[in-house]
C-alpha cells in the first residue's frame, strides 16, 4: 500500500463510490470536488431508479434514422440539436458503429453483467452501512402502448432472463393489479413488464450518506476546489492543477461525469464520452391518501415516474445539445404532458407547478459501457461513461475501479469495461 493519497477528482455517483471502495481496501484517498457540495451534478435528481432490467445501450439498430428525424423537433423523446453536431462527429461515428444488432446484444449483456453485480453490491453497502435515501425495493413496471414494442422488448427480456433476470409478464389486468393507481388509464396500455429486482431511492440522499460515511473514516470531501488540469510526465501521472497550486499524486481517479473529457484531454488523451441532457420534475404527494408504489417506465413516452418517499419524481428524454446545462422550458412542458397520459387523476390532485424541475447530463460513451481502470497513463484511471445507468452502475464500478487499482481480481468479468479499450 502507498502512502501518497490517491486523488479521486469528482463527488458524484462514481467519485464517492470509488473512494468508499478504495477506503474499504485499505488505501488513502483524497476527494476533490469543484461544487459546493457533494452530487450537485449529474447525480443529484436524477430519475432514482436501479434497473439491471433496462442494460440496453441507447444505439439500438435504427438509432441513426430516429436521431436525424428528431432534429429540431422539441417534442422528441431523444432530440439532436444542429449546432451539436460539430463536437459530436467523432463520437457519432462510433456511437452508430456500435448500433449493429451484434455489437448492441454483447454490449446489453456485458451491462446487465455489471448492472446485476452492482445492485446486489448496493444492498449489501445499504445494510451493513444502515444508508437511508428512501430506497423501494419493489421493482419497476414497464408500460407499453402496442404489441409490437411488447414483443420487441419481450425478446431482450428473455434472452437476459437465461442470464438471471427475473420478469413477469402482465396483461391490461395484470398492470392494474401490480399499480392500482393506473386503473384510470386502463385500455391505454397493451402489457407491461414488472422487474421484481430493480430498486429504486435518491440517489442525492445516497451521495450525502456516502460522504459523511468516507469523513467518520477520516476522508474530507473537498468541495469548492476545481481541478483545472492533470500534470503528467513520460507517460505517468504526477499530479494536478488547482487555481492556487499543485496536488501530488502518483494516482489520480477521473471521476468527473461530463466534465472528465476536458480534463482527460489536459493529458493528451480522447474520451469518447458525450453529454446527453435529461430533464425530471420532483413534485411533493405527501397529501395524497394514495400514491402510486411501484417505479413505472413508458416504453413510448421514455418517461419514468418514480416514488420516492412522499414525492414524485417524473424524468427522462435526452437531448444532444453540447455542454448545455438551460433548463428549456418547452422539454419539461414534454414531461408534463407525457406524464398526464399516465397518471391523468393524479396529475389533478398535484401542484405540478410548484415542482422542482432539473437538468443534468448523461456522460455517454460511444459503445454504451462504462470506462472503468487504468489508461495508457500510468496511473491514471477512470469511472466515467456510465449514461442513463450511473446510478444503477455505481456501486458496482466503485468496486471494480478499487480492485484494479490494487491489483485484486474484481467481482464481475472486467474486460468489457476496461478504460484501456478506449485510450
Ligand atoms: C434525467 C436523468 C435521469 C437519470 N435517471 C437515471 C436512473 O434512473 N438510473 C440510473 O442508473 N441512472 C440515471 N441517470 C444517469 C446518472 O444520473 C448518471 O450516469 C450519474 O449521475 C453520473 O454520475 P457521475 O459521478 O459520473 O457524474 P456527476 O454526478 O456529474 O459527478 C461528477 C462530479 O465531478 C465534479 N467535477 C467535474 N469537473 C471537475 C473538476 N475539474 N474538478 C473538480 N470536480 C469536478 C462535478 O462537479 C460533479 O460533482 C439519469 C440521468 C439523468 C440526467
């Protein structure tokens, strides 16, 4: 064990997990945190759901086509904005690459893999640790609205169940018997799935908890401190930039969402990750005498509307639109409206307007895996690119990431995950 610390840049989902897990191995660990506060970022109201249910990569075959038609076009679940283009050329190339029905089937099982590993890593850290962020262990119920969505999804569902995932599949009676709330929309819905094994809980609540549990070992989280630029010397990592001085540090973690493109490139090196911006509205329901109890996924809409103790979270959509935090009104005027068509009733029992809306950006890589070790700069690692699924990941690649670094064989098959398949 060395006794300079290791430098995790980033207190979001990956940071705070990686420097938890590397504490639990016996390493010393700074944190670095640019915010105010941990989990300010991406990771802070995102839709709260933990789903090994939904591994599938976002470049399914056909993806190019919807992407194109959505240009412009407000109302699109997945939108492409024109003046994005530009800084997407490279990663767009790769991220249609990777859209071929092989490539899309081995890279949703090789995320289903870690997702699996990671929620079993997740419950076994709520309990020993006693974390409290209004965790619901109910599973997801994925609505759809025609056959053939029904059946496309029915296929994955199937093939990953041989790989342990568990389902049930429910008809138009079914869905309301499993969410009584949804009994108003009834006929809407042709079938659904329901994932007994998919979590659900805040995943900011989380973050906080994960923070004082690294200060009771003597971790600071550092926050209000921005690394400018990594320092690095024939082909090994010395240290970092800060505004007013230098960290030495033979090991640095770049967990920074986002943001670690920028400063993976004060190396040299190029990340192929790429923002996607989505949008949720958290709304308060604690005067309702019922509220729905189980996380519901519009397989048509992509929205996700999730219970998290007395509120209601409604998120989803993804929007290629560069570093661009704006929250854009006519996109969450999209949630409202999307929402309305499944929860009707309830939507008039809520002060929707009184709710809190968010943005925060998806880091995508461009083949749907995180990128997760060691790069071609000794000592120099990365926990970053996990998309739509960082909260469902975390855990899991914090342990993955802690494992490499000192050298054990990690929990789940590493290879498909390595940063170094990338830089
Ligand atoms: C609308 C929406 C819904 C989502 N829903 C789900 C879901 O239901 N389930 C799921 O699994 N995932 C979901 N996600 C994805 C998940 O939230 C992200 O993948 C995850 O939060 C990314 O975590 P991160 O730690 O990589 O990044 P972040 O949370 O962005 O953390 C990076 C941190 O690094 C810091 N940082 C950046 N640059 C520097 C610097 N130079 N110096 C110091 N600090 C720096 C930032 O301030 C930030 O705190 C959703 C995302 C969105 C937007």
């Amino acid at each position: 064990m060395s006794e300079t610390p290791i430098v995790v840049v980033g207190a979001g989902l990956q940071g705070l997990c990686s420097a938890l897990a590397l504490v639990e191995r016996g390493e010393p660990v700074r944190v670095i945190e640019r915010r105010e506060g941990p989990a300010l970022e991406t990771s802070y109201a995102n839709a709260g759901m933990l789903t090994p249910s939904q591994p599938d990569p976002w470049n399914s075959p056909g993806v190019g086509k919807h992407l194109l038609q959505s240009l412009g076009r407000n109302d699109s679940a997945m939108l492409l904005r024109v003046r994005a283009l530009p800084s997407l050329l490279g990663w767009g190339l790769r991220f249609l690459r990777n859209s071929s029905p092989s490539r899309h089937r081995r890279a949703t099982r090789n995320v289903f893999a870690l997702a699996q590993y990671s929620l079993g890593a997740t419950a076994a850290l709520r309990e020993s640790l006693g974390l409290e962020y209004e965790a619901s262990t109910l599973g997801t119920l994925k609505l759809f609205r025609d056959r053939k969505a029904f059946e496309t999804s029915l296929g994955i569902v199937k093939r990953l169940a041989e790989a342990g995932l568990v389902f049930r599949a429910l008809d138009a009676d079914g869905l309301v018997a499993a969410e009584p709330m949804l009994a108003p929309v009834y006929g809407d819905f042709f079938a659904g799935l329901h994932f007994p094994g998919d979590e659900c809980g805040d995943a900011h609540l989380f973050c906080q908890a994960l923070a004082a549990q690294l200060e009771a070992r003597g971790v600071r989280v550092e926050t209000g401190v921005e690394v400018k630029s990594l320092r690095c010397h024939s082909g090994h990592v010395q240290g970092l930039e800060l505004a007013d001085g230098v960290v030495e540090a033979e090991r640095v973690v770049v967990a920074a969402g986002c943001w670690s493109h920028a400063l993976v490139r004060s190396a040299g090196l190029r990340l192929p990750v790429r923002p996607a911006k989505g949008y949720s509205l958290t709304v308060e329901a604690r005067h309702l005498p019922e509220r729905p109890a189980l996380a519901v996924l519009d397989d048509h809409l992509h929205i996700a509307v999730v219970p998290l103790g007395t509120r209601l979270r409604i998120a989803g959509t993804a929007e290629f639109a560069g570093m661009d935090p704006r929250i854009r009104a006519p996109r969450v005027q999209n949630l409202v409206d999307h929402f309305l068509r499944i929860y009707p009733e309830l939507a008039a029992e809520l002060d929707l307007r009184a709710g809190t809306t968010w943005a925060g950006l998806r880091p995508m890589s461009a083949d749907g895996l995180p990128l997760i070790g060691e790069t071609a700069i000794r000592g120099l690692y990365l926990n970053t690119g996990h998309g739509q699924l960082g909260w469902t990941l975390a855990v899991g690649s914090g342990q993955v990431l802690a494992d490499l670094v000192i050298g054990n064989p990690p929990g789940v098959e590493p290879n498909p995950y390595l940063a170094s398949r990338a830089l």
